[in-house]
C-alpha cells in the first residue's frame, strides 16, 4: 500500500484549516493510501493560538506571577478560550491522523519518514507574513529522496511575492515534481520561477461529497430552531451588517460565532464549538452569511442559500469559487448594493453539474501524480541558465570533443559553462551529460550501507587529521600497492585543487579539510591514463565529482575505489582568496597553509582551531567558530547556489566509501573518548567493504546505523538565507572581513572558564 504524508496548517485552531486538511487526508483514503497528517507545529503558528499570552520577562519570580494571574483570568471569565482550545485539540489529534509533534524543520528530517508520496498543501502555507519567515518545510525540504512531491493548492494569500524570497521560491520550487495552487491568480506568479507546468486545483474540501462531511456531524441545540448562521472571520463589521439586514428582512433571528452579543435579534452566539457542530449549524439555517471561503463551500455542499462577503486582505479564492460555478452575484461586498433577496435564489441542479466538472480536472490530476512514476526532470543549466542546476563539477568542459565549452567566473566568485558558439558542433553531449538530475548509483551497491564510528590507533595520524584518521590508512595502503591517490590540496596561489600522487608526501598535501571549492584541471584525464595502465586509484572528494568522474569514464573500472567526503557545501573561491589577501596585508606575509581544522586543542566544535601559517614561519590561531571565513560557511552564507539545490546528500550510493566527522557522537556513543576527533565511515558498495576489511585493523571500531549517524551530518541540502545574499552583495563593497564579520554573531565570543582560558592562551599566539 501506498503513503502518503500532507503537511499543510492542521495544528491552527481555525475551520477552514482542519476542514481542509481532513478532506485531503480523507480524499486520499479513499483512493487506497495509507495518509498521515505531518504535524508540524512551529512556534510562529502555535505562538498564535495559545490560551496564556505572558508578556516576556528576564525574571523567573515576575514571570510566575504572570502565569499565575493570566491562568486564573482565563478560567474565570474566558472559559470559552479553554473550550475551543481543547474542541481543535481534540480534532486534531484525534480525528486527523497526526503523526508525532514537530516544532522545526530539523526535527522532521530527522525522522526519517518513510513516505512513497508527499503533499504540501492546501491552505495559506507559502505565504510568508502568516509563518512570520520562509519554511521550507512546506516545499517539503524532507522526506525521501525517491518519494513523489506534490503541491495541492497551495497559496500565497496575495497577488504578489515578496521580493526578498523570490529566490528562495525559486529554488525551493525545484522539490516538487507537480505544482498545483489554489488561486488562478497565482499560476502567471509561480510559472516565472519553475519550468514546471503550474495549473490550478479546487480546494481539497471540494474533492469530497456532503455524506464525507455528515460523518464528522455532531447535533447542535440550535437543531430544529429557525436562524440565519452568520460566521466571522474576525470581527467584519460589513458581516455584522449584512446579517442584520436580512434577519430585519426574513424576521429570522442570528447565530452567529463571535464571543458576546451582537444582532438585535438574535438567537444566540457561540465561540468554538466543534466542527462537526458548526456542520449541523450549517445543514440546519435558513441562510448562511460569511466572510469565510470555507463555510462558503460547505454552505454550497449542503445546498443552502448564502452570501458571502469578500475577505478584504484575500477576496481573490472566493472570487475564483464563485464565479467557476455561476455564483458570483452571491459575492456581496457591501450591504448598500445588495440586490433583492428573491433574485439570489440558487438553481443546485446547475451547481452541482458545474461542480463535478470542476472536481474532474482537479482528480484527474490526482490520479496522475498518485499513481504515476517519479517524472525525471527535464532540465539543466544549458537550458535554464539557472544557477542552482549547475554544481560547477567540469564536467561539461572536459567531455566536449572540440573543446567549446570553457568554465567562467561570476560576480560571486563561482564557475559556469560558457559555450562558445563557432566552435561547438551541437552533439549535445555537454547536455546528456551533466550530472544534474542525471545521476545513477553504482551497480554493486549494498542493499543497506554499513555505518561505523572509527579511530585510528596510530595517535601520531590522529593527531594531523582533520577527525578520526581514515583518509591516511586509505592512501597508505595504496602507497604501499604501488597505486596512485586523488585529493585536494592547496596549489602555490593557496588556491584548493585535485591532484594525483604516488607518494606519502604527496598524499600528507591532501590532509585537512579544505572548506573552498577546488579546481578540477586535467584530473580526469590523468585518472583514466592510470586506470588504463591497470594502476589502483583511490579518487577522494566531493559527492559531486564523484559523480562527475563516473559520468566522464563513462565504464566501471576495478582498479578504482571512491571515496566521497560527506559535504556542507563549497564557499565561494572568490571570497577566500581575497580572505587570505586580507591576511597577508594585515601580517605583512605569505599565507603559506591554512588548516580549517586543526586540533591542538581538541576536536569537537568549541574547541577546533583555525591555524594559519605565513612563510616565515610564524603561526596565527584563532577559535574555528568565531572565525569570520569559517563561521559565515558554516552559516551557508557563502557557499555555491547548486549546493542549496544537492541531490548527493544522505543516504546516497555514488560512491564505494563515505567519510565524515561523526558529529553527535556524544549523543549517541557518551563513553568514546572522542576528543581527538572520530570519523563516521559508510560503507555503500561490495567493494567498498572489501577496501574496509583490509585496513580495518588500524582502527578502533563502533558499529552504528544511518539515522545515528546523520543526526548531525547533512542527510538534506542546505537551507537559504537572506543573510547569504546580503554577504555576497556586500563582499565586493567592503573589506572582506568586515563583510564577514557584519554576520558573525560569535566574532566576540569569550572564554568564560578559566582552565579553558589557559589552554586556549596556550594555543593561540596570536589571533587571525
């Protein structure tokens, strides 16, 4: 059986959003999928819908006293907020199908949901004013990469983006393989920002019939009684109006849901009855007056006279509804222009006919996306110039036969393909061949990767690594074979690039991590030339150019053995090279090694220490979390575009060997002494595991597992943010440290324990 997860608005205390949320879950049931509610439940939507609102406080004994006094006003005179709280909660967690509780994106990556499709949607959920930020988790930044990616009549709740997160639309876009919203207005919007058909959908409440909805049905003491229902959403004075027209006109008193009296004639008022009351209250009135998309649609399920006035920040849904089924004179914007009530009669006959054909195209999209395989896309940066569709791997250059395409740099300091069009031949093999959305796990991959925490037993090789030591037993065992290795080193300009070696020295160059994207060169070429002379070579690096290299060799070789580094991301070269210029001037010398991770004073990530070294040998230390280079690629201020857009994150078999630090680890394995740095190893592939087996006996090993061990490592790209724009736009205006510094909230970080003091005085000589 199929599932199926919907994240959308289900945990806020309003009709409309638990209306719709059930149709969607309850929709899909019927169509034989396992549905589940993702209940996510940031604070910027609960924040809105709590009982007690206490103003914050710095003091404990204040902020008890305000608890204390709020609770006791609440119960008192506001005993209806307490109703209505517990009336959601009770839906939500009882009559939605919910998952466990959420409060951050992280959490929900975390929990490796096993879901063959998910839906975002409907509801409000990309309008940035409600979630108070962009979120991506609404554009599903999680889940399983093989899991299809529907939006279902998501909406913007405006007619226009907010300008600062174009890009952030424009790229977290990228994760569905189907884009349906709920406006028509918002198809010209969204189709500027994706090469995916974008087309519009009903309502998920509208996918459903009336006896869907008489399931939920509670009676009301209000049944067998006479009542125009008039519902608000807040307090719409021209609500207020219209209702108290037609009660003078028809003599037939209000219901209504605000919280005290209101009509003249009035039977009675309510503040957060159930659902499946509001429903009955429904069925049962004369007439139906709201400003309420939803309570509209079930006024129109149920058959009842109605006029809705449009909300006045988002009229556009109610509009689109209206019209689509020959409604529209029933949308009254004011009470001065309404017409005679006899001429708002209802011909349901007409509706429902207009209805169903409505519902046809929204089903049969549906059907489409449920049951149908994953699309592949279509697209890449030749034929989009889309930033993020390019990883800047080479690729492109190095396989062109006449040599067309070169590889230029941008304002930010990253490289894009450039073809020059007198030479190229159009063999599109530049396009065929871009690992973008194009990429293949190697065939001998094991059904489930083995994960372990290692440390090298050699402390000496402990000490110069970067964590636990795997890359040195890797080379040297290649060394010692007579193979070659690949890796990245810093050239003379202290610029990162691949290179090949033979030799221990060279490898002890491809020590470090190095957090700046290196330049590939003629690396491919050189790697094949070896392979063809039967010479073992272990090629180490990024997932991407792992990737790249298949694609380039274009056949399995025996003789080679992947090893991919897990990546955050790669910063912007540009922006490194003027960090190191910044260096030299300020210390009057040539940046002759830059060690991101040294760990003469530990390895975890308050301890790790920037170490720089200039050419006459002296020495600059600085803490690696209040280094302003290290701390905005942490931040993911500067990295490529395409690594916000990565598909070699996770659980992925590109490679035979996966290496990273095992951050976590205190969470998950307390007794390790891990204070000189732990490696996580994934072993992905047959031969993989046989290179382990052989150098396995260097290590001290802790057999883990996946979810473990990617608690804290990257199983997601990185996420956007404004901040990452403001850097790049500022980098070229100002000196590159202060750019920097500008988003560095550590940059004055103090060490407040003395011990650590002293150690740290030790360490650090003099600060970057």
């Amino acid at each position: 059986m199929l599932k199926a997860g919907i994240i959308t608005f289900a945990s806020a205390h309003n009709y409309g959003a638990i209306l719709q949320a059930y149709a969607m879950q309850t929709y899909l049931e019927k169509q034989g999928i396992e549905t589940h509610i993702i209940n996510y439940r940031p604070k910027q939507i609960d924040n809105v819908y709590k009982i007690y609102k206490i103003k914050r406080t710095k003091f404990l004994p204040v902020k008890v006293i305000r608890k204390v006094k709020k609770i006791a006003v609440t119960n008192l005179k506001y005993k209806w907020k307490i109703e209505k709280y517990n009336n959601f909660e009770d839906f939500i967690n009882n009559t939605l199908n919910t998952t466990e509780e959420y409060k951050t994106l992280k959490q929900i990556q975390n929990a490796y949901l096993d879901y063959d499709i998910l839906i975002a949607g409907s509801d409000q959920i990309w309008n940035t004013d409600l979630t108070k930020s962009f979120q991506p988790a609404y554009f599903l930044q999680f889940g399983k990469k093989e899991a299809i990616r529907i939006s279902y009549a998501a909406s913007l709740g405006r007619d226009e983006l907010d300008e600062k997160y174009v890009l952030f639309y424009r790229r977290y876009l990228k994760n569905f393989d189907y884009i349906t919203v709920r406006e028509k207005s918002m198809i010209p919007i969204i189709q500027d920002l994706t090469e995916k058909e974008v087309i519009q959908v009903v309502d998920p409440t509208l996918l459903l019939e009336k006896k869907d909805y008489d399931k939920l049905k509670i009676d009301s003491k209000y049944k067998g009684q006479k009542y125009i229902y008039a519902h608000f959403i807040g307090k719409e004075e021209k609500v207020v109006e219209m209702a108290d027209y037609v009660s003078k006109i028809k003599g037939i008193p209000v219901l209504h849901n605000l919280a005290n009296p209101t009509f003249e004639n009035e039977l009675d008022y309510h503040y957060g009855e159930k659902i499946g009351q509001i429903i009955d209250m429904v069925q049962n009135a004369q007439m139906i007056i709201s400003n309420s998309f939803h309570l509209t649609i079930l006024a129109i399920m149920y058959g009842k006279q109605f006029i809705t006035i449009p909300h006045k920040k988002r009229p556009e849904r109610m509009k689109n509804l209206l019209e689509s089924l020959g409604l529209e004179d029933h949308l009254i914007e004011d009470v001065r222009i309404m017409p005679d009530l006899k001429d708002l009669k209802i011909d349901y006959k007409k509706v429902k006919e207009k209805l169903i054909k409505d519902k046809e195209k929204s089903v049969k999209f549906l059907e489409k996306a449920l049951f149908s395989k994953k699309p592949k896309c279509k697209t890449n940066y030749f034929t989009s110039k889309d930033e993020f569709e390019c990883y800047g791997c080479e690729l492109c250059a190095d396989i062109c036969p006449v040599q067309a395409i070169t590889m230029e740099e941008d304002v930010e300091g990253f490289v894009y393909p450039k073809i020059d069009e007198k030479k190229c031949i159009h063999c599109d093999l530049c396009k065929k061949s871009c690992i973008y959305k194009n990429n293949t796990e190697k065939k001998d991959k094991l059904e489930k990767s083995e994960v372990y925490a290692i440390i090298n037993k050699d402390k000496n090789v402990l000490e110069k690594s970067s964590s636990g030591g795997v890359f040195t037993a890797l080379y040297e065992k290649f060394i010692k074979e007579g193979g070659y290795v690949v890796g990245v080193k810093y050239n003379e300009k202290m610029e990162p690039v691949y290179d090949i070696t033979n030799t221990t020295e060279g490898c002890e160059k491809f020590r470090g991590s190095k957090y700046v994207r290196a330049s590939v060169n003629d690396i491919r070429k050189k790697v094949k030339e070896k392979l063809e002379q039967g010479k073992k070579v272990l090629f180490s690096g990024n997932p991407c150019q792992i990737v790249a290299l298949r694609k380039y060799l274009n056949k399995d070789y025996k003789n080679l053995y992947l090893a991919e580094i897990v990546c955050h991301g790669v910063p912007s070269p540009k922006i490194f090279r003027r960090y190191i210029e910044y260096i030299e001037e300020k210390y009057n010398g040539k940046v002759v090694n830059f060690e991101f991770r040294n760990k003469k004073v530990g390895w975890e990530i308050s301890k790790i220490t920037i170490k720089v070294t200039l050419d006459d040998g002296r020495e600059l230390f600085e803490p690696a979390r209040s280094n302003n280079f290290n701390r905005a690629f942490l931040n993911n201020y500067i990295c490529r575009p395409g690594c916000y857009n990565c598909e070699f994150t996770g659980d992925t078999k590109n490679s035979d060997l996966s290496m990273a630090d095992y951050w976590g680890i205190k969470d998950v394995m307390p007794k390790l002494n891990r204070d000189k740095g732990i490696s996580l190893l994934k072993i992905n592939t047959a031969k993989g595991k046989e290179l382990f087996e052989d150098v396995k006996d260097k290590f001290n090993c802790y057999e883990s597992n996946y979810e473990d061990a990617y608690k804290a490592n990257h199983k997601h790209p990185m996420n956007i943010t404004l901040k990452r724009y403001k850097v790049m736009e500022e980098q070229d205006y100002m000196d590159v440290d202060q750019a920097l510094m500008k988003f560095n909230q550590f940059k004055n970080i103090k060490v407040k324990n003395t011990k650590k003091r002293r150690r740290n005085k030790k360490a650090m000589k003099k600060s970057i």
